[in-house]
C-alpha cells in the first residue's frame, strides 16, 4: 500500500496538471500561440536549468560507481537501438518513427526519477549519477532519430528540382533518387551532430557536472534565481502538453501509443531489470535503474517532437497514457522487487 501511495503522490499530480492546461486552453485563457512560446521557453531555458541545477548540487566524487554508470550506459544504447531497428522493421508510417521510438525508451528520470527516489528514501541515492549517465544518451539518440525522422519537405523538393531539370527515363530517376538521398544522409548527418552540439539540455548536463566537480557554490541570490527557473520547467512543460493535446487526432493514434507505452513501462524493465538484480545492485542503485527503465515518458519527448518537425500529437499522447498508467506499473515493479527482498 505505501508503494502505492508513493506512485500516487509521484504520478497523478502530474496529470491533473496536464488537465489544467487543457481546461484553460478549452476556456481561452491560453491559446496555441502561448504553447508554442511556452514551449520554446522549456525547451531553450527551463528544462536546461533544472538539469543543471540537480547535478551541481551532487557530489560526484563520493558517489562514483563505475560498474553502475557502464550498466547505465551500454543499456541505454542497447534499448534505443533495438527499439529503432524494430521500428524500421514494422512501422510504416515513417513520419511517426521518431516519436514512437524516443517516447518508447527516454524515462522521466530527471523531472520525475528524483521525486520518486526522494519519497522512498528520503534522499536521491544514485539517482544523479543515473542522470548523468542516462539522460544525455537519451537526449543523443533522441536528437539523431528525431533529426533523419524529421518530415522530409527539404528531400521532396530535391528530388522535384532534379526530375524537372533531367529527361524522362528510368535511369535518370534512380540516378536522382540515389542523389538525394546520398545528400539527405550527409545533411541529416552534419543536422544530426550540429544538434546534439547545441542541444540546450546537453549543455545544461554538461554544466551542471562540471559545476560540481569544480565544487563551485554560488551566491545567495544566483542559487535562488537557479532555483527559481528550475522550478518552472515540469509545471509548464505540463500545462502545455495538456493545452496542445488533441485527442481527436491522438485517439486515431491510440495502436502506436499503447505499443509505445507498452515497451516503455513494462517491456525494458522485464528484459533489463533481471539483468541487473543478477549483476548485483540493489536498493536504490536498482530503483534508480527501474526509473531509468519503466517511468513515464519524459514530458521532453512532446516538447523536442514539436521544435524538430516530428509527431507531436504521438509524443503528447504516449506522455498522458505512459504518465497515466506508471502509478500502477511502477507499483507493481516496486511490488515485486519488495516481495524479491531486493529493495
């Protein structure tokens, strides 16, 4: 019962807030206008100080432990891979790949994982260290499938250009086909590693270890306007993803969604969560893992989807039924790793 209440607390509140913005959005008081700059804002400032603010705050050097951020690692890499490859394989759609994929395997872990640990333990144990070596592959991956899934209006112009500047002729349309996509690669390509350069979450992880590993603090006033920003990043980030959900167009979406939420909540942590109580972690070092696995899609899955050109209203709607559904998945997860003597 008390991991119950635990994913009650961590969990339903943030989807009423989801239902605020929708109620405020169905009554006027914002329209779509202020969710597109509201969230441009997360994306740009708050969510970037809100990493930031929880990782300088950490001290690293105490709580390294290599054998945990290497498992962290190569299983985020293996479960955006798989996860990517059998997309290819059995989606059709390709304008929805990017969102399925990054919806299916990039956790909550920053905005919801330290909530979630805190009210177990009463501090974030190995959380951050989770972050630091989670978050930015997810934002890495999310960035390059997000990049080559992005609507290609760019490719379809090349190829008109190029049928209206040649002959008719089989030859000549493989010829430019061959071409653009050849082209479309390489600019995907540079696209991709520009954005992972530039990505402002990236930059606000980056910042904050090495803020902490410089043992930097901060006056007064500095700290408290951090805290500040930070504290704005999942409130609005919420409220937009509420006021621009459109649930005549998402139920349409509902086969992809429930598979997404599906891989995301249950699917990793079945195959991944054996694998670790086998290399030994336990306690918080294994709720911090089940964070990374099987918490909801992170509310940055929607707000990335809409700035790069992909499936917003599959990003919105994986968030609200992977967000609406964790109370009891993660419950049952915490359930069976209490039953297990693990935690």
């Amino acid at each position: 019962m008390d991991s119950f209440i635990y994913s009650l607390n961590s969990t339903i509140p943030i989807f009423l807030v989801m239902i605020v913005g929708g109620v405020i959005k169905k009554l006027g008081i914002v329209d779509d206008h202020f969710v597109k700059v509201a969230n441009k804002y997360v994306f740009l400032v708050a969510l970037p100080v809100l990493l930031f603010h929880d990782l300088s705050k950490t001290n690293f050097t105490e709580q390294f432990d290599i054998k945990f951020v290497l498992f962290c690692v190569i299983v985020t890499i293996l479960m955006f891979v798989l996860t990517w490859i059998g997309t290819e394989l059995f989606m059709k759609d390709d304008t929805m790949k990017g969102s399925f994929v990054q919806g299916s395997c990039r956790s909550s872990a920053a905005i919801l994982g330290m909530a979630f640990i805190q009210n177990m333990y009463s501090d974030t144990g190995m959380a951050p260290l989770m972050i630091v070596a989670a978050v930015p592959l997810f934002n890495i991956f999310a960035v390059t499938i997000l990049t080559f899934k992005a609507h290609p209006e760019a490719f379809g112009e090349h190829i008109e250009q190029g049928e209206n500047a040649l002959e008719d002729g089989k030859e000549q349309d493989d010829l430019i086909t061959k071409s653009a996509t050849k082209v479309n690669n390489h600019a995907n390509i540079k696209k991709a590693c520009i954005n992972i350069a530039k990505n402002p979450i990236i930059i606000g992880i980056v910042l904050g270890l090495l803020s902490s590993l410089a043992g930097f603090t901060y006056h007064p006033i500095i700290q408290k306007t951090i805290d500040s920003i930070a504290q704005t990043a999942t409130p609005i980030a919420l409220i937009c993803i509420g006021a621009g959900f459109e649930g005549r167009k998402a139920i349409k979406k509902i086969k992809p969604t429930a598979i997404s939420s599906f891989i995301k909540l249950i699917l990793l942590a079945a195959i991944f969560i054996p694998v670790a109580v086998w290399m030994g972690f336990r306690n918080q070092e294994l709720v911090a893992i089940l964070i990374m696995l099987a918490s909801p899609s992170t509310v940055t899955c929607y707000i990335m989807a809409r700035n790069m050109d992909n499936d917003a209203v599959l990003a919105s709607s994986i968030v609200v039924m992977t967000t609406l559904f964790a109370s009891v998945t993660l419950t049952g997860w915490i359930f069976v790793l209490k039953l297990a003597c693990l935690i």
